[in-house]
RNA sequence: GGGGCUGUAGCUCAGCUUGGUUAGAGUGCCGCACUGUCACUGCGGAGGUCGCGGGUUCGAGCCCCGUCAGCCCCGCCA
C-alpha cells in the first residue's frame, strides 16, 4: 500500500523479512551521525524511522558527501540494500531497529531550512513552547507523539461509522449554513452578501436538522458534525469540535443508550482497551449527593455523606445557623490518608476556591478526635461518627449550590494522592433523570437544563403546568472517569408539550414561530418518537490518545484566544470586502 | 468579563530575591578532525530590540504603570 512510483516501502514498516531487498524511502531526515569516513543518518516518515548506512564501501563519493552535509528535516530518496544489524538500535519501540539500508542511491528532493523548533528532541528535552508549535504547526505535526495521535484519531472515525453503520445508521450530512439560534452558545455568524443585513450562522449542533430527518422517515441517523461555538474557551474546549451525533426514531431512553453503549464499546476496543456493557445508571440527584457533580469520578469511594442530623447541641453555632436555612452539613471520611498539613491546606483552597468559606476537618487517633474542626462538629456528631483510625472526616457546612462543588473539589484533590486512583480503570456511567428546567444562579429565571425539545419524564408531566421545577427529564449524559463525554434525550414530539415547555420558559407563541415554526410544523406533519445523542469526538481522542490538551488531538487548534497561529485568522478585513457584505465596522475602542 | 502563571540566543532554561564591569549554560547552527554510530565524540566559532511602550533612578533584564501574546482556572459553554 505504501508502494509508490518513488518509493517501495515505508522507513518504519522494514524488518527483519526485508533483509537482502533492495528497496527505494522517501522521508525526513531526522538525525545525522558523521563520523568522518561514513555517515549514518535516521531516516523518517508516518510508520517510525530506519537508519541509513553510507559507507564508501556500497555508497558512491556524490552520495556520501551529500549524506555528509544533509539537513535535517529535509526531503530525501534513498535506493540500498536492507541488511541485519549487528546491533539493533536502541530504540526498542522501532520495528525497524533490527535492520539498516546500506545506501547506493541518495537524492535530495526537499532541502529544510534549519527547523525553527526541534523534531527530533534529546532525551528528556522539553517541548518547544505551545506558541511556537502552534505557529510552526507543520513541524511540530512531524512529531512522532502527535503523528500517532492524529492516526490513531483516524481509526476512531472509521471505527465510529462501521459500528454505527453496522447498526442500520445513515450517515447524512446537515448544513454549515444555518439558522442562528438566540439561546444557548454564543453564534458565529456569517453576513450574506446576496440579502443586507442578513445572517447565516454556523450550527452549534445538528441537533434540529437530525430531529427533521426522523420526521422525514430516515430512522436512524448519524453524522461526524463539525459544530461552532463562540465562547471562551479551555484545554477541553475548542471553538470549532467534532461530534458523532446521532438520532434514531420509534426509540426509548435504553434504545439510544444501548446504541452509544455500543459505540464507546468500540471506540475504547479500537484503542485497544476492552469495557464492559452496559455502564452503570446514576441519577442526577444521587451523582449530585454522593459525588457533588453531575459527571462523576467513580474509579474511586471517597463519597459524600450527609451529616446534618448527627449534629447535636455541643456543634458550633456557625453550624445550628447554617442548618436551618436550606444548609446541610455534608462530608467525606478520608480513610488511612496520613495528610500533612500542607496538604490540608491545599484541601482548603480546593474547597474555597469551589466557593466554600472553609474546610472543617477532624482526625480519629488513639486518643480521639483532634483536629481544627472538633469544636465545630461537636461531640454528638463525632460520637456517632465511627471510622478506623488515623481516618479523617472533611465537611463543609452550607447550602448544596455551595457544598457540592466544594466537596467535588475536595474528592477530586484527594483522588491525586497515589494509590487512589488504579490505572487503567475504566469507569463509564449513565448519569439520567436530569431536571428539566434549572434556576439560573443571577437572574433567577428558569432556563432549561438541555435544550427546548427535551422530552419531559413520563411520570412528571402532570407538574408541567403546575409545578414544573419538578418535572425530570429524559435526558442522559455519558461520563467516564469524571469526563462528559456527551449527552442525549428523548425529544418532544407533542406539539402541546412543546408549546407549554416554551410558555414556561417566557417564549410567547409568536416567537416560537419566528424561531421554531419550521420545527413546529414538522412535528405537526407526523412526527414519530425519537431521541439521540451527541459524542465529543476530540474529548474521547484525546482521552484514548492519553494526550492532555485537545490540542494534541487537532492538527490545526486555535489558541484558547481562539486564534489560529500558523495560518493567522483572524484577520482584519478590508473596507471594500466589508462594503459588499453591507458591514461597517465600529474600531476596537467602541466595540 | 474576572483571576493566576509565563515571556532572556533558533530551541529549552539560569540570572530578577538585594538595580551596578562585557547577560550565562545546555542544545541547535557554522567550521575543523574522526570508518560502526544511534542523544556519536573532540576542538574552535558565530549567535541577544532581555515580548512591546512608558516611568522611577546617576544607572533597569531586575523596581513601578500600561500593553500584547501564550497557557491554566472562574464566569460562559441550551
């Protein structure tokens, strides 16, 4: 397959079957050894790197002299002899390491300047800093590490279609120029040349295009979207990503949870890891007891428990106030953790900068409790509190919009000391029954939790028009090993339900239709029951690359300024092009 | 929108605490030597707007203010 006109092989793909063929590489080259009279030089390309014999013995003057002088990273054709090694390379990663090519032939076709930043780094030589790889992308993209990501993240796309393929799913493709959407993410938006003032935007998600491909009967759906995002951004969050979204019709909740079971089965077996099916369920309300977050870690314990009604009169007044009003004093027992102070400390901050005002904690030795939060517990809390020694109780006392983050923080800090965490754990779970509408925090206004067309529960549609905070929804988020790795639900698919969900939400009926009423109308036009799911794609290359930026999974990432540094976008446009689009600008200082 | 960290040779960094002679190291690059190396080795050399702008000072890589860029986090991300 690698054979070529040019080329016979791949430089990584010999060994030890090829010795005694004369073959013909093309690569890069990646290290020069000169001793004098011959040379040896690391030939590389996509399958890893040989090593180039030049000896006057088998190699004519021209070749050898420019052996010699070659660059590297430069482009070379090489002709010559596989032959065994006397001694293997080094590297025991490389299969080629057994075997060198004796060179008859060398011809420079690509001559590199000197590489701005190193390829072939030293032993335990840092990486060039991220500015710098990022704006000299196609060096840094020669990288063996970042070659194996951006191979490896191919074979999780093709492996992504064949399951879903596999499982009767349609791949169809939705469009980059939509509608813009007033709620959610902030739009990019793209000004139309051909109608003033008007604006496309590119899709956040394919989320209503796939729900109005199950009204036109296409059953079950998929598609590798590219979506758009507008906000700030993180090292797990770029403005452009990729998801494997999904949709199928005539489905129920463990329909569509069965199909993604199927497909993280084989993301994970394609990077050669196997997981059992199917993951455990969590319900929203037990992941935010137990563990403070909605997408929890559970390769571990360290759970959160309640202790409000273990505290007696002897607790601290700080706590009796606390309680009444909406608060909650809730912990996590740290067992057999000698924790220094420091660590302590750095506990705290993890639970104050989660928005805790402090961390009580108190240690059971020999002689009982001690601690900086003995007091505060009090002795009918401690009495009642039984846990082996050298055991530490961490609590934090407050409302649960304050001490779920706090102590989520709390358990993920102590999850980094050695040995709580097993390596090579895999612990997906369903985390389900989302509530439909939330609270936002400053406003005060309800919002919905997912998205518009979330089907309410079935057995909480009678609070919709009553008391609608109540209702659940059938929605279900994927979660492994405290990452989200995508969320799903069961849609709408009665225009009635619709119109109440949109009332409460304050979206009067003429907006509905100004926003919605393509939708709308399909639901009215036949709509059969169906739901979806969306992967993100980047997040599971980057967790199965074992890469710590998302960055190293994209071959050509934005900044978290959302700058791309090689190619240079943004850019300033000029007036003329602003003047056909019927733009003008207002300058930085007023915008 | 807010907070934190970083910015010194092509690259990775030291120097800043306590302002003071000519800003150093490793690597890369250039030159010379070297016939079995694999981070080749040895000798020599070149290479610096100390991110940018302003200020304090007799004097600023170092102190102060601003600004730009990168990274991390909060807000945000239906």
């Amino acid at each position: 397959m690698a054979s070529t006109t040019l080329r016979t092989h791949r430089c990584g793909a010999l060994s030890r079957a090829d010795v005694g063929s004369k073959v013909r590489l093309g690569g890069w080259i990646h290290r020069r050894r000169d001793l004098g009279g011959i040379v040896f030089l690391d030939l590389r390309d996509r399958d890893g790197l040989v090593q180039l014999a030049c000896n006057p013995l088998w190699t004519p003057a021209a070749a050898l002299t420019l052996a010699a002088s070659v660059g590297v990273e430069s482009v070379v054709l090489v002709e010559g002899e596989v032959t065994l090694r006397d001694e293997p390379g080094r590297d025991p990663k490389l299969a080629s390491r057994e075997v060198e090519v004796r060179v008859s032939r060398l011809r420079m076709v690509g001559a590199a300047a000197t590489p701005a930043i190193p390829v072939a780094r030293r032993e335990g030589e840092e990486l060039a800093a991220e500015e710098l790889r990022l704006q000299y992308r196609v060096l840094d993209l020669r990288r063996p590490e970042l070659q194996a990501n951006l191979i490896m993240r191919h074979h999780l796309l093709q492996r992504a279609r064949r399951t879903l393929s596999d499982l009767g799913f349609l791949e169809i493709e939705t469009p980059i120029l939509t509608k813009p959407t007033p709620e959610g993410a902030r739009d990019f938006l793209v000004p139309s040349r051909v109608h003033p003032g008007e604006c496309y935007a590119l899709p956040q998600s394919p989320q209503i295009y796939k729900q109005l491909l199950m009204m036109s009967g296409f059953d079950r759906y998929f598609q590798i979207a590219r979506c758009f995002r507008d906000e700030d951004l993180r090292a797990d969050r770029q403005p452009e990503f990729t998801q494997i979204d999904l949709e199928a019709s005539f489905v129920a909740e463990a329909d569509v949870l069965a199909v993604v079971e199927a497909v993280l089965r084989d993301q994970w077996a394609e990077a050669g890891h196997l997981v059992a099916v199917p993951f455990p369920h969590l319900t929203h309300r037990e992941a935010m007891e137990r563990f403070g977050i909605d997408k929890p870690d559970l390769r571990f314990g360290l759970e959160i428990t309640d202790l409000s009604d273990r505290v007696g009169p002897g607790a601290a007044p700080f706590v009796h106030d606390a309680l009444p009003r909406n608060g909650r004093l809730r912990g996590i027992v740290a067992e057999d953790t000698a924790l220094s102070r420091k660590e302590i400390d750095s506990l705290a901050d993890a639970a104050k900068s989660a928005g805790a005002g402090g961390l009580l904690w108190a240690r059971f030795e020999d002689a009982g409790w001690e601690g900086q939060g003995v007091k505060a517990f009090g002795p009918e809390l401690l009495a009642q509190t039984v846990v082996p020694s050298g055991a530490m109780l961490l609590a934090v006392v407050g409302a649960d919009a304050m001490t779920s983050p706090a102590l989520h923080a709390v358990r993920t800090r102590l999850a980094q000391r050695p040995g709580i965490i097993f390596p090579g754990r895999h612990a997906f779970a369903w985390i389900v029954d989302f509530p439909l509408f939330e609270q936002d925090q400053s406003t005060g206004e309800w919002v919905f939790t997912h998205h518009p067309f979330t089907s309410p529960h079935p057995d909480d549609i009678e609070f919709l028009e009553t008391e609608p905070w109540r209702c659940r929804a059938l929605h279900y988020d994927a979660v492994y090993n405290g990452n989200e790795l995508g969320s799903g639900s069961i849609r709408i698919t009665d225009p009635v339900i619709q119109a109440t969900v949109f009332r409460f939400l304050g979206i009067s009926a003429e907006e509905q239709r100004n926003r919605f009423g393509f939708l709308l109308d399909a639901l009215a036009s036949g709509a059969p029951p169906h739901g979806g799911f969306a992967l993100g794609f980047d997040r599971i290359a980057m967790l199965l690359a074992g890469a710590s930026s998302l960055r190293d999974v994209i071959a050509f990432p934005k900044t978290t300024a959302a700058r791309a540094l090689f190619e240079g976008a943004p850019i300033t446009v000029s007036a003329k092009d602003l003047a056909a689009l019927h733009l003008r600008t207002l300058g930085k200082e007023t915008g």
